[in-house]
C-alpha cells in the first residue's frame, strides 16, 4: 500500500479541505484501487470534520487519529 | 464542506487562479454524483434481488398495519384470495382473505395485535386446500407494533399423510385385536376338541373314564 503523506500542518482552515481533495482527485485512480491510501497531517480541528463528511460522500472510507499535537486523517478507498 | 472567509495577505489571485479552488470543488461534486448513483444502483439491485425471494417462496406472505389493511403481499399469497380484486393494496385483510365485511370474532391477526405475540391458527380451508396460518408481529425500531406479517402455508398434502397413517395404524390395531381374539379362542376349543374325542371311542377302560373326568372338571 501506497501511503500518501499530506503535511498541511499550519494550513488555514479552507485550504486545508481543498488541497485535499485536489490531492485525493489527483490519486484517485490508485487510491480506488485498493493501491494507495491519503494520509493528512494537520493540525485544524474543523478538519477532521469537514474532510471526512466530504469524502465519505465521495465513496471512500475515512479514519482520523490523535497525535501529539496534530491528527492524521487516513482516506482509503470503500470497505 | 465549511470555509472562513479569507485573509488579506491570503488574496493572491494569480496563486487563487493556479490553485482552481472552483475546480477541485467541481471534481468533487462529480464524484459524490457517481458515488450517489453507484448506491442508488446496488440499493435497486437490492429491492428486486428481496422482490424474487419474496415473490417465489412457496408460501403465501401478506402484511398489514394495525388496522388490518394489507401493506403488501406476495405472488402466491393473491393465489388464496377469496374476491377477485385488482388492487390489493390498502384495502382490509378480512375482506380480500376472508370474503366478509367486517373483521371477524375470532382472526389470528387481532390476536397478534393484542397480545403482542406470534400466534398459530391451526387450519383454515380455502378453495379446497387447507392452510396453516402464523401471525407475527412486525415492529418499528423502538419494539413498538406497527403490523403483522401473516403466512400462508398449504398443508393439505401433509394432513392427508397424517389421515392415512391414521388410517393405516387402526386397522393395524385391529388385525392385532382379532389375531388375539383368535389365539384365545383356539386354546379352549383345542383342549374341548382333544378331551371330547375319547367321548366317541366305545366305552371301556378305567383310565380312560378317570381321564375324561380330571379333563372335564377344568371347566
């Protein structure tokens, strides 16, 4: 498995949903595949919100976790 | 998807251009769309794949709400309906199964309702076949009675196995009964028959008379 990292960490809050889903559209081919995965790094609360909401209506499976400081959100392809 | 507006210093519209906010958002929209259909899709499949069980199960299921008018039935179900009625649907249980008016006195569906419990009605007959009806009660999440499910099942084929059977052990019983009768009847008749042949012998020894005798006192 392929795993995409996206350090937005310091991002601001509307780009932080926008870069990634522009970096989720630019992988979707593998990432539905079952070959790749995304994984975010930031550090906005309101995203581990928003993108989970935006891509589970994509068709893909979403896990956020708690790190020291920041969340790594994991977007897969469906269960 | 939320945003905040954004800052001064973050309005750099050559970078703004670059980026394709709109674009992205676009990309996403599309697939939310084909995902959207993708479900619509599998939930269809879904409902008919059910439909076929539903339809080809060889018994007659019907469901109605707490007033006893049918929500649906299946194929085989309409097979057992007593009026030729087209639309089934929302009409009164009692009226298209049973024919009447009004509900009757005594309806395993009523009983389900009130006691809250699966109830077996035993044999109903309906155009020459006979039937074993289950109720049980259909519940919303929270475990409350919204309707019952009714099942129709055509025993009749059973019932006349169970009569021969019946039939078949009686006159067993019988033949048992009078082998019996036989055997007691034999044992007597014998031991008369053997005792009474030296009646017919000319008249003679002494033996013989004391034999006669002891044979004769056992009756």
């Amino acid at each position: 498995m392929n795993n995409i990292i996206l350090d937005i960490r310091g991002q601001i809050c509307p780009a932080c949903l926008l870069i990634s889903l522009k970096e989720l559209n630019n992988n979707r081919e593998s990432i539905k595949r079952g070959e790749a995965s995304l994984v975010v790094l930031t550090d906005h609360r309101d995203a581990t919100r928003t993108i989970p909401n935006a891509v589970t209506a994509m068709g893909y499976s979403v896990n956020v976790e708690k790190r020291d400081g920041y969340y790594e959100i994991t977007i897969k392809k469906e269960r | 998807m939320g945003t905040k507006p954004l800052r001064e210093e973050e309005l750099d519209e050559k970078s703004i251009v670059e980026f394709d906010p709109i674009g992205i958002i676009a990309e996403s929209f599309k697939e939310i769309l084909e995902h959207l259909r993708e479900k619509n899709l599998q939930l269809q499949q879904a409902r008919d794949y059910l439909q076929g069980v539903f339809d080809t199960v060889g018994v007659g299921i019907s469901i109605v709400d707490k007033d006893l008018r049918i929500i649906k039935c299946n194929e085989r179900q309409k097979e057992l309906l007593v009026r030729d009625i087209k639309d089934i649907e929302g009409r009164h249980c009692y009226e298209v199964y049973c024919g009447i008016d009004s509900p009757p006195l005594i309806c395993p569906a009523i009983e389900t309702i009130e006691r809250n419990r699966e109830v077996f009605l035993k044999e109903v007959t309906k155009k020459g076949r006979i039937f074993q009806i289950n109720t049980s009660p259909l519940r919303d999440r929270d475990g409350n009675i919204i309707g019952v499910v009714e099942v129709s099942v055509d025993i009749t084929d059973k019932k006349k196995t169970e009569e021969a059977l019946y039939q078949a052990e009686k006159l067993a019983a019988v033949g048992r009964l009078a082998a019996g009768i036989a055997h007691e009847l034999n044992n007597p008749l014998g031991n008369i028959i053997g005792y009474a042949k030296p009646l017919r012998m000319p008249a003679g020894r002494q033996e013989d008379i004391i034999f006669l005798q002891e044979g004769l006192s056992c009756f």
